[in-house]
C-alpha cells in the first residue's frame, strides 16, 4: 500500500482533488463565530477541525467548494441573513490566505488557481430554504458567487421533497421546476444530494443542465434515502452530470445506519442538534461512542461506492464529496482532508488506470461546470430573468 500511496500522492500533484462539499464555514460559525483568529487555518488545527490548510495540502486538494449550508430550522429572512453570512466567511477566509487559496466561479478560474499553485475555493449553498421561495435571491446568491445550490437540506420545503422528509409535492412542485430552470439561466449548478429520489428524477427531466451530486453515494451498495438510486445514476451520461462519492459512514456503511439513528437520538435527548460538532456536542458524542462502539467504515468502504457508480453512471459521471466538518464521524483512513491520498491508493490497488482517476478527481468536474456555463450562455440569449413567484406557480 506504501507503493500505491506514493502513486497516489505522484497523482494528485498533476490531477488534484476538486471536493463537492466541505462544511467548514459552518464549523467555523458554530465554533468560533468567524473569528479565524482563534481558528487560524495556516496552522494544525486537527483537535477542533477536519479542515486546515496543511492537510489540504497533504490531501492533494486542488479546488473545494465550500457549503454555505444553514439548518433547516433557519425559515424566510433569518435563513437568507445566516446564507450571507456564510458566504462572508468564505470570502474572509480567502482574503486572510490569498498566498494558499484563490476564489473561483468559473471553470476557467478552477483551472488558473492550479496553474499557481493555490486552491480554488467555490461556493455551494445547501438547502432551497436559502433562497425564501424567491428567484431574486436565487440570482443574488449567483451573483455573490454560489456555484450550486442544494434544492433542499433535510426537511421538504414550499417547492421540494426532501430525501429524510415527509413528501409533499412528489418530487418538485411547478414553483421548484422553475427553481431549476433559473438555475439553469445563471448558470448555477442543481444539487440533488438530500433531495427524495422523486425530486431527483424531476430536476433531472426539467433541467438543460447538468446536475451533480455534491456528496452522495450509491443506494444500492448503502441502502440510506440519502443515496442515489441506480436508475437515476443511469440517467447521468444523458444529462452530463456528476455524483460525487461522500465519505460519511452512515451513507457508506450499511451497519452504520441504525447505530447513527441511535447516536442521533441519544445527541437530541441532551437537548443537541444531531449535526452539532461543538465541543459540547463532540463530547456527547465520544461518550456514546465508548459505550457503544461504531462500526468502522474504511477508503475500502467509499471505494466499493465507486467502484458501483462506475459501473452504472461511467467513468465520466462521478467525482469526491467528502462532506468533512459536517459529519462527526469520518471513515478510519479518511479521517480528514489529509486523507485523500488513502482513496485513491485503495483504487489503484483495485486497478483503477491513471486516465480514470484524472477524470474522478479532478476533470469531470471541471467539464460539468463549464458544460452548465454553456448552457447558461444560450439560455440568458433565449430569455431574461424570471419574475414568477411561488403564489403564481403553486396557488
């Protein structure tokens, strides 16, 4: 394995990883509100984060996209505010490390901040409840530099079915099918992890565009809602998208689904949010750890993903999310973003060539991104904003 790692390290020194989801701003807001003073990211901060830039360095990251997620509890104007605020953080962040990191927006950007050297930093936000149910904001967050949105978190909202929700539209309402095509017109990628797999296929029939998965893996190696089914994988040559492999256990590992149920439940019983990796949090959830030992995903785990979305979607259609400092549990081997070497020696153990890991780390997604920056060019041609609202489309 030492061998492969040497080969995987030689590898992402050309193709470096281009990850669809790190959750670090938010840790950075529930942590320290922002004050990257206390977080300094030019230094180890290994006891408090998955993320610095040391180890994304050790990782072979080449461009993040950085979540600009806000719960799902946030509703209407707080939402939109905590959104702003997130993409404040991310532009701070750039700002205080300009020598390491270089903000992007487009493929072309991706490409430039390779060829010096420093790491393309984009932005995704997590969750429709984002936008307020208005296409303004929608464009506003483009205009700032959201690359994709996410149409729903972890609860249905006004216009679309959550994967861990109740439904309520089947799928996406008339309201989220414009959603869609506006997304389409700016050019801003639609996210279909967390979306119910009815949501999935409506986004993927409405949509011009191509599609990615953020950080979401394959439903039948993992049977969790928050995978993706085999014949939506299918679709993925047809619209050009990617699915990017997500590393959290609970999705990877299928023992691991109802030993997280229990740890979510035993986190609300102290009066926590099941996703809070506050000290607090992270104490509660050590403790049930000891007592009650969690089954171990492994870089083996996520590869048997891979291996399966190759299979079914292509070589061409599948890429890495991570979701670290989002999830308070990591794979033994890929426990932070250091860890991305670990991967792709798995995968060339399993005979994975150099011109399909090129394609999985770093060039599909670079293509999906400048293929929904085509697509937005003709459509803004075609036809100027829309100024419909949910009232109109959903009554």
């Amino acid at each position: 394995m030492s061998t492969s790692r040497d080969a995987a390290r030689d590898l992402l020194s050309r193709w470096p990883v281009i990850d669809g989801h790190n959750d670090l701003p938010w840790a950075l807001r529930e942590q320290v509100r922002y004050d990257l003073d206390r977080r300094d990211l030019a230094t180890d901060q290994s006891a408090t984060l998955h993320t610095d830039l040391p180890r994304l360095r050790a990782g072979g990251v080449g461009a993040q996209f950085w979540s600009v997620y806000v719960r799902a509890d946030y509703a209407g104007d707080t939402a939109v505010s905590a959104t702003l605020e997130q993409i404040d953080a991310v532009r701070q962040m750039v700002a205080r490390h300009p020598e390491a990191l270089r903000l992007a927006h487009t493929a072309d950007d991706i490409e430039a901040a390779r060829a010096e050297g420093r790491i393309a930093s984009l932005m995704g936000a997590e969750g429709g409840h984002s936008i307020n149910n208005s296409l303004a904001t929608l464009r506003t967050l483009h205009q700032l530099g959201v690359r994709y949105m996410t149409l729903t978190h972890n609860d249905t909202i006004d216009w679309a079915d959550s994967a861990t929700d109740e439904p309520r539209h089947n799928g996406l309402s008339a309201f989220g099918e414009e959603v869609v095509r506006e997304m389409n017109r700016c050019g801003m990628l639609v996210d279909l992890s967390h979306v119910s797999a009815d949501t999935m296929r409506d986004a993927l029939r409405v949509s011009t565009a191509p599609v990615i998965f953020s950080h979401s893996s394959a439903r039948a190696v993992c049977d969790h809602p928050r995978n993706v089914p085999d014949d939506v994988l299918a679709q993925l040559p047809a619209n050009g998208g990617i699915a990017m492999a997500t590393f959290v256990p609970k999705f990877v590992l299928p023992e691991a689904v109802e030993w997280t149920r229990r740890a979510d439940e035993n986190m609300r019983a102290h009066g926590l949010h099941h996703l809070d990796t506050t000290e607090e949090g992270m104490a509660v959830h050590r403790a049930f750890e000891a007592a009650h030992p969690r089954p171990r995903a492994t870089a083996a785990t996520v590869a048997d993903h891979l291996d399966h979305m190759r299979e079914v979607a292509g070589v061409d259609h599948i890429g890495i999310g991570g979701d670290f400092d989002g999830t308070a549990f990591t794979p033994d081997d890929l426990a932070d973003v250091a860890g991305y070497p670990n991967l792709i020696a798995e995968l060339l153990d399993r005979n994975w060539s150099e011109a399909d890991l090129a394609k999985l780390t770093w060039q599909n997604a670079v293509r999906t991104l400048r293929a929904a920056e085509d697509v937005a060019r003709a459509e803004r041609q075609r036809r100027g904003p829309s100024h419909a609202t949910i009232g109109q489309l959903d009554g």
